[in-house]
C-alpha cells in the first residue's frame, strides 16, 4: 500500500461516527447478523449497513470475521503464557519460526522489558504442558531462559470497543 493510500485510510479511520460503532458493536456480539436486521436495529436502509462495513472492511477497521471456539470444551484445560528469554536479538526470527510451529502457541508477542517474547499456550492437561516446555520450547537452541504463569481463570476478555 503506498504512502497515500494509507493516509486515506486513516482518514477514514477517523471519520468513524455512532452509527459505524453501533455497526461495530453489534458484528462484534453476532458477526452473522443480517444487514436487514441491522438496519431496522438502526433505523437506515440496509444499503446503508452494506455501504457503512465496506467502508471499515476498506478501511482496515473490520479485518476479517472468526468464529470463537471455547477452548475448554474441547478438552484444552490449561491456559499459561510462558516469557521468554533469548540468548540474541538477533535470534528472534528463528525462534519465532519455531514457536509458529508449535499449534500449542495460540498468541505470539514480541515485547520490551523482562521478556523478549511473551507466548501464550493452550494444552489439554499439565503433562502435556510439561512435555512441550521440555521437549519443544525450552530445547530451541537460541532460548536462554522461559518463566511459566499458569492461568486460574480469565475474568475478562473482550475485544476492544469502537
């Protein structure tokens, strides 16, 4: 995207109004609602709704639509974030390369402070959260050190609002 482009797009992005967040909102809580019903939601024609998520899907503000799986239901009892530790900088392509590779790893973050990655894990039960940090995180070459924090529960958890 060139430099103009992306300033038009941020333009955009600023020009969100209420009805826009309401949109936002509402595809937030059911993302297959229909656009019929968001319109008489809103009193506007649904032409309107279809123009209004062009705009954010153009716009970047909308960026795709997923459907949310409860990880516990499918028998992934232990959620942790592990930090990590590189023994180089310049190791973190490598060892993100791995990580990505690692279907345990759900969330991947390359931060400042303590840790130079932060990676958050979902397993089915604690020995298989011992034998990934042992046999696959802790036996990349390139990491110096993990620290594990197991999750008790998750008390929020939401997307961010418009």
């Amino acid at each position: 995207m060139n430099q103009q482009n992306t300033q038009e797009n941020e333009l955009l992005r600023q020009r969100i109004d209420n009805l826009d967040k309401q949109i936002l909102v509402a595809l937030q809580q059911d993302a297959r609602v229909a656009y019929a019903e968001l319109a008489k939601r809103f009193a506007v024609s649904p032409a309107t709704i279809h123009v209004r998520v062009e705009k954010l899907k153009a716009t970047g503000v909308i960026c795709g639509t997923q459907v949310m799986l409860d990880p516990r239901a499918l028998g992934y009892q232990v959620c942790c974030f592990i930090g990590i530790n590189l023994k180089a900088a310049g190791d973190y392509p490598a060892v993100l390369a791995q990580l990505e590779a690692l279907p345990e790893v759900t969330e991947a973050y390359y931060t400042t402070g303590h840790y130079s990655i932060f990676i958050k894990i979902r397993c089915r039960n604690i020995d298989d959260l011992h034998r990934l940090l042992v046999d696959q995180i802790q036996a990349i070459k390139q990491i110096q050190s993990t620290e594990t924090l197991l999750s008790l529960s998750q008390p929020i958890g939401r997307q961010i609002q418009p």
